[in-house]
C-alpha cells in the first residue's frame, strides 16, 4: 500500500519531523527526541499529531507519561515511513538537478501549500449530496469514522470530489465545541467522541485539548478552564466535540 500523496508531500517539506521520527526510534522518548531534533517538547507533539493524523495508520505509538513526557516508538508504518524518506532524498536530488532555473524550485513551493489549521484529518469522500448552491459531503477517515463538510458545488467541481477521492478535513481549533460525552448535539452538526490525551494551560486564554479519537487521530480543540472545570473533564477522561459542516474545509493532492 502507498502512502497517501498528502504525507508524502509533507516529508518531503518537513525534514526536521522526519529527523523526529529518527530520534524517537532510536531512544524511545518524545521529550529527548524533540531536544535532539532542535524541536520543543510541545511542538514535537503538534507534529506527531500531523503525521499521525495524515497517514493511513498512525507513525507513532505513544504512552503518556508525567509533565516530562512518556516513551515513544515507531510503529510499523512508522519505520516504512523512514526507509522512503531515504528513497525520496535520492529522487530529490535528481529533481534540483533537473531544474532549469531557480525560479522553478519556487514555483513548486508556492504550489504546496501549508496550512493554519491545528486539525488536519485524512480520509476519502464517502458521499456527495446537493443542497442548491452547496454540497453536502460525507467523509470516510480510518477505521470508519464519519464526519460532513458543506461546500460549495463549484468547489467540489473545482477539487474534483468524487467518492473515493483521498482528502484531507482541515478543522481550525475553536471551531470545535467541547462537550461532555452524551450532552445534545446541535442538529446537522458534526459530532466525535474520545478521550482527552492532555490539556495544555495557558497562562491567558482557553486551554488547548488534545483528543485521541479511537481510530488513531488526535483532535485538538480550544476550551475555558471553567468549562473543564464544570464539565469535569481531565485527562484520561471520555470527551466530545461539536462542529459545524461549514466548518471543515476540504483539500486535495495537487
């Protein structure tokens, strides 16, 4: 099986997650493998989240540990993922040397986009429904999760859509409404329960929830510490989360 063409474009982009990659196989630590990667501890979690969530089964296998972090290693795909690194240097190689000019190297990097949002979630479109101007279209991420995106009809027109059509779901963070598991869900909206995997403090603002949903993707949200607070929920605890369809903006491989 391939790799999807969305992960293979981003280490080829990213070298320094790969390098991340490298170091957690060999120390078995989150928190060593960012400090040799010249990565912080938090910024090497955001990006073992990106790879994981776009890749068809996560890279990483992780256990939680204390504030320090916990131990880590590559899963199967993982270290699949490292020996086509090694392949995809020698064709890089031969890309620069094909280059006419310098103008085309930044032609390619204006057209491989980089995203602001947090959540970025591969699957394939499911369904395509109409609704006037609009489409609703269903996604299949792994293990058989489900979610909607409303676009419009000439953007699916545009990105081709059809199903089976590999995508990637970008939902930005405070889009996502944090619930506790069972609490009504607005109708037509979007809903994925999973299990709060941390919450990071901020000192002026709303907490950042990484949630791990039970097919291997992590989910990151924007919550009140008061909302926590009155909803009771921790670390380890079961959680939910809400989305408007509007708020799921669709990509696809160039």
């Amino acid at each position: 099986m391939s790799l999807p063409t969305l992960l293979t474009q981003h280490i080829v982009r990213r070298p320094q997650r790969i390098a991340l990659l490298r170091h957690i196989a060999e120390q078995g630590s989150i928190t060593r493998a960012a400090k040799s990667a010249g990565l912080s501890y938090k910024a090497a979690w955001d990006a073992i989240d990106e790879l994981n969530n776009l890749a068809q089964n996560p890279l990483v296998e992780r256990s939680v540990g204390g504030k320090g972090g916990g131990g880590a290693r590559l899963s199967a795909e993982g270290e699949r993922v490292l020996r086509l690194y090694q392949r995809l240097q020698v064709l890089q190689a031969q890309v620069l040397e094909a280059a006419e000019d310098a103008s085309d190297l930044d032609l390619l990097g204006r057209l491989m986009l980089r995203t602001s949002a947090r959540n970025q979630l591969h699957g394939k479109v499911h369904g395509i429904e109409p609704h006037g101007c609009n489409d609703l279209v269903s996604l299949e991420l792994p293990e058989g999760v489900r979610l909607k995106a409303r676009i419009t009809h000439d953007s699916t027109q545009r990105l081709e859509l059809a199903p089976g059509t590999q995508v990637v779901a970008l939902i930005k963070a405070g889009w996502l409404d944090v619930q506790a598991v069972g609490d009504p869900v607005t109708t037509g909206h979007n809903y994925l329960t999973g299990i709060i995997e941390r919450i990071l403090d901020a000192e002026d603002g709303p907490c950042e929830v990484r949630i791990a949903l039970p097919n291997g993707q992590v989910l990151c949200a924007l919550a009140e510490p008061l909302l926590l607070k009155t909803l009771d929920l921790a670390q380890e605890r079961p959680v939910q989360v809400q989305f408007s369809p509007s708020h799921v903006l669709l990509g696809t491989p160039l």
